[in-house]
C-alpha cells in the first residue's frame, strides 16, 4: 500500500473506530471464495478487465447482481456509513493499479436491479444533466448516485447508504481475482422478499442457491438487452 494510500485507510479506520456501536454491517460478511472467470469458464485476470466498462456476475447468491468495474485509477480505502449510522471500512481497489471494485447491483433505495430484460441502473463514466458527477453508478429509478471509487457512497438522491461492497481477492502471482465476501448493508433479505415471484420464474428453486466455486463476468449489454440511460 502507497504511503498515501496508508494515512486515508489509518484516517478511515480511526473513524470506524470512534464509535462504540458495532454492527455485523461493519463487518466482512465471508461467503465462499469464488473465482470470477469469463463465460468459457477460463480465470478472469485483472489485466483483462477492461476500464470504465459495466461487467456484471452473481454472488453471493444466483440471483444476486453484482457490477465488476476498472475504473482506470486507484481506489483508496473510505470510511462509509450504513443507513442505520453504523460506520465501516471499506479498504479499497483490488489489482496492480488498485483499480479495480465491486458491488452489488441492488440499489440501497428501491432494491432496482439488472435484469434479463432491462438495467435501470449501471455504471456511466460521462456527466450528464441527470448525473450531477461523472463515474458514477447511476439508478434511474430515482437517481439515486453513487461514487464507486470511494466505496460506492451516495453522492446523489434518495438511496440511504452505499451499495453493499463486494470483497475481492487479487492473486498476483496468477493475476487471477476471487469474490470473497461482502461489507456494508446488506439488502439482500429485502431483494428475495421484494421479488420472490420474478425471482422463482426467472432462477426457479435456485434463486438463493449458494456461489459454487466460481462466478461467469460478461458485459452487462450481453447479460441484458436493454440498458436505460436517463
């Protein structure tokens, strides 16, 4: 870790620490370790994820969503806060450049997420009139933003907390880069419930089947076949 990069995380994690509740949001949540590969089933390696690109694969659930992003620069580590005021910290960019991020695909608002059929929400590197900052991920639901650099903070509209970050392992020796857990407010108790009836026509009775070992990335046009851009 850069010199710089070690003061933000000593100053984030002083933060975390300066309250006394503890909440399990605050803490890495493990889930199986599962290597991200392409759809021919071949390791993904970090040197391959192509910047300022939406990918998308699931985890920890079949059913769960999640963006893998290059954002083309290091992500130094945030110290970020859930709905309910609990503070964590989330330690940054994964890979040689420290680039790259994930995070769930379910917006902390309304729980709007990538479908087969349609995203309202994904990551946009240009600002718009509807994107008050640039690089954000952007839900159209209510336009809601969020900053994936600095742990997907809220930077605009409604969403009450920042997407739930997904941990991420980068080996590199093999440049190869695993799905480990997750950290932040979770919501995906609320997404099942929310949408158990798509959910069972969409995944069947393996909507919450476990991740298997491994997660298939792919761009998210090939995943679905409508992206909203508001």
């Amino acid at each position: 870790m850069e010199r710089r990069e070690f003061v933000q995380f000593c100053a984030a994690a002083a933060a975390s620490a300066a309250s006394p509740a503890v909440s399990a949001d605050a803490q890495p949540r493990r889930y199986a370790r599962s290597r991200l590969v392409d759809v021919n089933g071949s390791p993904l390696h970090g040197t391959d994820v192509p910047a300022n690109r939406n990918l998308i694969f699931h985890y920890p659930y079949a059913a769960t969503p999640c963006f893998l992003l290059n954002l083309g620069r290091a992500a130094p580590p945030t110290a970020l806060k859930t709905a309910d005021e609990h503070p964590y910290v989330w330690l940054g960019g994964v890979g040689a450049g420290h680039s790259i991020v994930a995070y769930s695909a379910i917006c902390a608002h309304k729980l709007t997420y990538p479908t087969r059929e349609i995203s309202f929400i994904s990551y946009r590197t240009e600002k718009t009139p509807a994107n008050r900052f640039s690089s954000v991920i952007h839900c159209c639901s209510e336009h809601s933003q969020y900053d994936p650099a600095a742990g997907a903070k809220v930077v605009a509209g409604p969403a009450p907390q920042p997407l739930a970050a997904i941990l991420l392992e980068h080996d590199p020796r093999s440049d190869e880069l695993y799905a480990t857990g997750t950290l932040g407010g979770e919501l995906f108790n609320e997404f099942f419930d929310k949408y158990a009836f798509r959910l069972q026509l969409e995944h069947g009775p393996d909507a919450r089947a476990a991740a298997n070992g491994t997660c298939v990335v792919r761009p998210l046009e090939d995943f679905c076949r409508q992206q909203v851009k508001c």
